[in-house]
C-alpha cells in the first residue's frame, strides 16, 4: 500500500479513504495492472525512495483521494459542457469567416492562371514600387505553375489574405485601444504572451471540439489567434512612441482626439504598424502550414501527405514552394514598409 | 495704457499624487520648494505667480532650467491645470472653459511655437504652417495659399513642397513660426523657441521676431533662458526662480536697479550699452545755456548707436528729442558711468 498511509490514518481519515474503495474508485492504471499480475507488495522503500505526495500516490494510500488523471479529465469535461453553449455563440460570430475563406479560395482557383497572375503582379508593383521584385514574383509564380504546383500555392495566398487582413482589421484598433489605457494594455499583455507562446498545435484542439472540421473557419480562426499578436503590440508600441511634442503640439492647436489620432498619432505609428503587419503575414504563413491538419488547403496538405506517405519529393518541394511564398510576402511588405520610413524620416 | 490681454493671478502649480494638501502647506506654513519636497514629498512648479500680458507687447519670462517658466506658458492654454489660480484671457477665466470652448481658444485665439519645432514629419511644410487651419476644417485649396502667404513672410519662399526634415534647424522653427502666424492668432506662446538654434542664426530669428512685431503687434509670451535674448526682445521682462517671481519690470529697470543678488549676477556681464536707452541715463533738463551740443538724438536710442555717434569722445554732450520735442540732455561722461556693471555678488551663482 502506499507510503503516505499513516498520514492519513493518523488524520482520522481511514473510513473515509475506504468509503473511495467501496466506490470501485478510478480508472485502473497501466501501473496497478502490473503491480496487480506480480502479485507482491514492493518492501518497504527507504527514505531516499520516498515519492513526492503527488495526486497518484496519495491516491494509492488512500482510494478516495482523486487521481491526476481526474485533473485533465475534469477540465475536458468542462469543455464539453460548456461546448453546445459556446458554439451557440461563436458559430454565428465567425460564419463570416467561413464566407471570407471560401470566397476567397474560389476566386483564387476559377480565376484563369492569365488574369490571376498579372493581377497578383499588379498589386505587388503598386505596393513595393519596384521593377525588380516585381519581375523576380513572375518568376517564381510562373515555375510554380509550370510544376503544377500553382494552384495550391494560390490556395494557400487565398487563405493568408483573408486572414492577414482580418487580423488587421481586429488588431489595429485593439492595439489603438491599448495604446490608450494602461489598464486595458495591463489586462491585454498577458493574454498575448500566452497566444504567442502557446504551441502552435494547442489552438486546433479546443477547435476542432467547437467547429466541424469540414468548416473553413476552424483553420482560419487558429490562424487569425496564433498570427494577429505582432500587429496589436506593435500598433500599441507605435503609438506610444509617437514624439510626445508633437502630440503637445497637436493639443495646443486645438486638435480633438479623433484628429489627433488620424491626422498625427496613426500616420506617425505607421511604420511599426507597417512592421506588424509584416509578422502577422509571416506569421499565418507558418501557421498555415500546420492548420493543413485540420483541412486547410495549400502548400500546407502537400507537405503533409509529403510525412504521411514518405514522398520525400512532393514534401521538399512543397516547403521550398513555402519559403519562396514567404520570401515574396516579406520582400513586398519590407518595401512598402521602407517607403513609408522613408516618407517620415526625420 | 493698453489693456491687459493675459493676466495670470495667484498661480499656484504643485506636482504630485495630492497636490491641494500640498498646497494648504505651502501657504499657511509658508513652505519653499526644498521643504515641500522634503517633508510632503511634492515639487512645487510654480509658486504665487502674477503675470500681466499686455496686448501689443513681448513679455519675457526668463528663468534658467528648473526655474518653471516652460510649466508657466503651458497654463496659458491650459495644456497643464494650475492647482490654484485663475487666468484671465480677454475678460474671462480660461480654466471655467468647457473642453469645447478650450479647443477653440487654442484653434482661434492662441498659438504656439516649441523649442523642439514639434513639427509633423509626414506633412510639407505648407501642409504643418496651415495646420491651425487644417485644424478648424478649412479645405486645402484655402488654407494652402495662407500657409504660403506666412512662409514667404518668414522667408522660406519655395519650401512649401518640401519635408521638415529637408530643412535645417533654423528653417524648421521658420516654420514652427509661420504655422503659428498662420493661425492667425492674437496670442503667441513661444516656449524657449530659439534656444535650440546656434547663436547667428538665433539673432537672424530674434530680428525676424521684432520685425514681424512691428507690423502685426500681436501678444507674445516669450519663454527663455537666455538674459541678452530676453533684454533684446522684452517689453516686460519676469524673473522666475524656483518657480517664484524674483522681479518684473521693464528691462532697463531691472538692469539699473536689481532687486535681488541672483538678478544681479544676471545682469553683471551684460553688455550694457546695447540694453540702455538714452531715456533712462540722460539728465531730464531743458536748460542747455553754456553746454555745447554735439547733435541730436532720439530718446529711445540705445546707448551703443549714441557711442558710435560720438566716436567715443566723452567730452560731449548731446540733445535728446521725443520726436520734435526737447527732453533732456545726455553727457557722454553721465554714459559712461551708466555702464559701470553691478558687482557680481561674492556668495551668487557665479562664485559656486
């Protein structure tokens, strides 16, 4: 029997421990089995074999005791309680992000290759400004199509303009609202360290539980979580690190705050912004990758049918197709982002 | 007499977490700036403070860091609250103004100019000088010709287009001043404005000052440290020390009589002959039977034109005019005495 038995008969606790037995108690562990096929009690261990009081031992000394394993359980169960309730909620919340996904992903693949591609040529001229990153994105998205791997290279730019834009159409004004009171960045901080630490995998959990996995918003949202944390800390830093003179100066001419922020305290905070929004685009696009296990489409499936099925090819050459996806992302919001630094260098 | 524009009464400034039991301390117990800090653990800003701004004038506060005057100005248009105190701008209390009747003294009445220009980097210069304009909802195609209007007047014909960043230091206060010209504001606060210049280009700015002075008479607050910039361009000088008065007057009263040792050491290396008028040192008599003249001059000019007029001879004597009328004599033996300098005083700021 366990070590700590004593304890709990020295605490007058022994009928309710038996109590726990007479129940039929937990579930059986892989460890009792064993202990239980040996058929011998282990002799009395010495002081430096004494376990740590942990859930399971205390368990083992007395029935009634819970388990550790009822700690995850219990949390599990929960979830499942609440589940129904908080889909009710969230379901209608976040359709529109279904509707944004699958729009996108249509418009992406019944395109024609002829439209599509000068179109995405177009865009990325008028915002870098530069003739040869322009011709080196041809490039790219011409060999992608000539290896047939345009279409999901398409797939996956579908999906991180929905969810890049989304996440700067929340993060922007959270990081303003942030930015403006130190008690909500107090209140906010934490939650964001948390979602940037937390592995990557966790987000499809709690998921996958609440949305079916045939719905585009599953993936989108675990992508939305993980990537909108570098434009809200960044838009917060931005505007606090506006030269409190000018903002003086604003202030002694009269501005409202609503002018302020427009016409001074955004404007300035635009290269951080900027600089933000550049992570969040880098950042969905590694997360695209692993929310492929949950049905999203792109790269990200090739790379995983390239460990399922050991196709070593088909998976190097889908992470390379990432990589240059992302060198493309990185080099056109670096340069937009070096004309707006340049615009108010000072 | 002209009419007060902006008159500060009984201002009193503490900084800290409860600045009203702070001040019942300092004034029923009568206690200074190190005491306050020492015993209740608040900074006393800006102590019983009485300031009349005359309209049409320059005053001058000077003081050297620490001293309050750039906490002083910011009450004027209420970018700080004072702890106790009124000002009164045009007849009436600035601080029972409502958030929108502030705004639009700030956007219409009051203007200011930074010692860090405090220009907004995104914006040409002609978008920053119309910005008091842009302010109060002017469409471009109206303030545009405004802002260029200001920027000639200061000098920066053709810099319109261009960024504050392109401009020198002295082109970007240029700037700084024609956006609060364009405001078009009777009210000018200029917090310690030139005192980021270098010192040629700063005499350039201060001319440009009095030149524009001269023409549009607008009321200015003047913040700065510098004692010849503040005697060259006062009307009514004020003396701040550890956020308290230490004297206000005229500037060539405070020259000739300070009241105080610290304004003495001020004052002692001065040069004199440039802040003097012929007013202040000449004998006030009529009678000039027997005293030979040498010429005329006029009352208010300074004592340096008056130096270079007699080649430094000091056996002549010249007659003074208001305009047409005789008011006095002025010996050059008299001039010279005037310029003695005070004695620095043994225990002031300068034997530390």
């Amino acid at each position: 029997m366990g070590t700590y038995e004593p304890i709990f008969s020295a605490l007058g606790l022994r009928s309710w421990c038996e109590s726990g037995e007479q129940s039929g108690g937990g579930p059986v562990s892989m460890a009792d089995l064993l202990a239980q096929n040996a058929g011998t009690d282990a002799p009395a261990p010495s002081i430096w074999e004494m376990p740590f009081p942990s859930m399971d031992e205390l368990h083992e000394a007395c029935a009634a005791f819970p388990q550790s394993r009822v700690l995850t359980k219990g949390l599990e169960d929960g979830f499942l309680g609440i589940k129904d309730g908080l889909s009710l909620v969230l379901d209608p919340i976040t359709q529109p992000l279904s509707w944004f996904l699958e729009g996108a992903l249509w418009l992406f693949e019944t395109t024609p290759w002829w439209i599509m591609i000068p179109a995405l040529l177009a865009v990325v001229l008028v915002v870098s400004r530069s003739r040869k990153l322009t011709v080196f994105v041809g490039l790219c998205l011409l060999t992608f199509a000539f290896i047939d791997y345009y279409s999901f290279a398409a797939q996956t730019l579908a999906v991180i303009f929905v969810c890049a834009i989304l996440c700067v159409v929340l993060g922007v004004p959270i990081g303003i609202a942030m930015a403006r009171s130190d008690r909500l960045q107090r209140a906010i901080i934490p939650i964001l360290d948390m979602l940037q630490t937390l592995p990557a995998f966790v987000y499809l959990i709690p998921l996958i539980f609440l949305f079916s996995v045939t719905e585009p918003k599953l993936y989108g949202i675990a992508i939305i979580l993980y990537a909108i944390v570098p434009v809200i800390r960044l838009t917060d830093l931005g505007i606090r690190l506006v030269d409190p003179d000018v903002i003086e100066a604003a202030d002694a001419f009269g501005m409202t705050d609503r002018q302020k922020l427009m016409k001074v305290q955004i404007p300035l905070a635009l290269p951080n912004i900027m600089a933000g929004v550049n992570q969040t685009i880098m950042m969905s696009l590694s997360m695209v990758v692993i929310a492929s296990l949950v049905s999203a489409p792109g790269l990200g499936v090739l790379v995983l049918r390239g460990i399922r099925n050991l196709e070593l090819g088909v998976g190097l050459v889908s992470g390379l197709g990432i990589v240059v996806l992302a060198v493309i992302l990185d080099r056109t919001t670096k340069l937009a982002l070096a004309r707006i630094n340049a615009g108010q260098d000072r | 007499m002209t009419e007060t524009k902006i008159a500060i009464r009984d201002l009193y400034k503490v900084f800290g977490p409860d600045p009203m039991t702070a001040l019942k301390a300092v004034r029923e117990d009568g206690l200074g700036k190190p005491e306050l800090l020492e015993r209740h653990g608040h900074v006393l800003g800006l102590e019983n403070i009485n300031v009349d701004a005359k309209a049409g004038e320059i005053t001058v506060i000077m003081g050297l860091s620490g001293s309050g005057k750039s906490t002083l100005i910011r009450h004027v248009n209420r970018l700080i609250d004072p702890t106790a105190g009124e000002i009164v701008f045009d007849g009436r209390d600035i601080l029972g103004c409502t958030p929108e009747e502030l705004r639009r003294i700030r956007r219409e009445q009051m203007s200011m100019v930074f010692q860090k220009f405090a220009l907004l980097p995104h914006k040409t210069v002609a978008e920053n000088a119309a910005l008091a304009l842009e302010v109060r909802g002017i469409s471009r195609d109206e303030y545009l010709p405004e802002a260029e209007k200001w920027l000639d007047r200061v000098g920066l014909q053709g810099y319109g287009d261009s960024y504050p960043h392109q401009l020198s230091g002295g082109m970007q206060q240029r700037v700084g001043i024609a956006r609060a010209l364009t405001s078009n504001a009777d009210v000018m606060l200029m917090d310690e404005a030139y005192s980021a210049l270098d010192p040629l280009i700063r005499t350039d700015m201060q001319d440009l000052l009095l030149e524009l002075q001269q023409e549009l008479q607008k009321t200015i607050l003047f913040i700065t440290h510098d004692l010849d910039e503040a005697l060259k361009l006062a009307d009514h000088l004020v003396i701040l020390k550890d956020g308290r008065i230490v004297q206000q007057d005229e500037p060539q009263t405070i020259l000739l009589e300070p009241s105080d040792p610290y304004i003495v050491d001020f004052v002692s290396d001065i040069n004199r002959a440039r802040v003097l008028r012929v007013r202040t040192v000449m004998d006030k008599t009529t009678a000039t039977d027997g005293v030979s003249i040498a010429g005329e001059i006029d009352q208010e000019e300074n004592l340096e034109t008056v130096i270079a007029m007699a080649e430094g001879d000091t056996r002549k004597t010249y007659l003074v005019k208001d305009g047409e009328r005789k008011v006095g004599i002025l010996r050059m033996d008299t001039l010279v005495k005037s310029l003695v300098p005070t004695e620095a005083t043994d225990d002031g700021i300068r034997a530390r």
